[in-house]
C-alpha cells in the first residue's frame, strides 16, 4: 500500500515540475545558461523568482521519492512468495489400499 502511494506522489510530482518548468521564462542560450550570466537559472544572486524556488523544491522531493521507491521495490524483490508459505509437517500418509482377493473358481 505504501508504494502504490508513493507511486502516485511520484505522478503527481513529474506532473508538477513539468508545469514549473514550463511556466518559467525561456533564456534561449543553451548551455550558456549554467555560464553565470544575468540570464541563467539561478542568476548571478541565487533563486530569486518564486517558479525557480518552486522548481527547486519540486525537483527535490522528486529525488527523495525516487530514492525512497526504489528502496523500497528493491525490499520487496528480496522478499519470495515461498517465504511466507506455511508448511503443515502432520501431514497423515494415505494408506495404502487393500489388495482385492480375486475369488479364482477353477470350475472344470
């Protein structure tokens, strides 16, 4: 139950940063926005618009679900369905059947 939470969580989250990241104001330079200019994602004095926060934040709690899912699948993989079998160990042997005597008439 809990992964299929966080699973959705996860949806919810792509769904959100990718709103965010459209929303935001396209610089057009490529690469060159990770340079250190004025136009770059963080500017030259850090985060200052609310969307770069907000992407930020987004971003990650999306890491940290990504994380915390992938623990938790690699929990479940190791776990086996014969694990949790119960074995019955008084179990009764059937017995074994009684021969039919076959009644042989030597009528002659």
């Amino acid at each position: 139950m809990t992964t299929s939470l966080l699973l959705i969580v996860q949806i919810v989250l792509v769904i959100m940063i990718v709103i965010a990241v459209l929303l935001q104001k396209s610089s057009s330079i490529g690469l060159g926005a990770y340079s250190g200019s004025n136009d770059s994602v963080f500017g030259a004095k850090g985060p200052n618009s609310f969307l770069a926060k907000a992407t930020f934040t987004i971003g990650f709690l999306f890491l940290v679900n990504t994380i915390t899912l992938g623990y938790m699948y690699s929990k479940a993989a190791q776990a086996s369905v014969v694990d949790e079998m119960v074995v019955n160990k008084n179990v009764v042997s059937p017995k074994a059947p009684v021969a039919i005597k076959a009644e042989t008439n030597n009528s002659k």
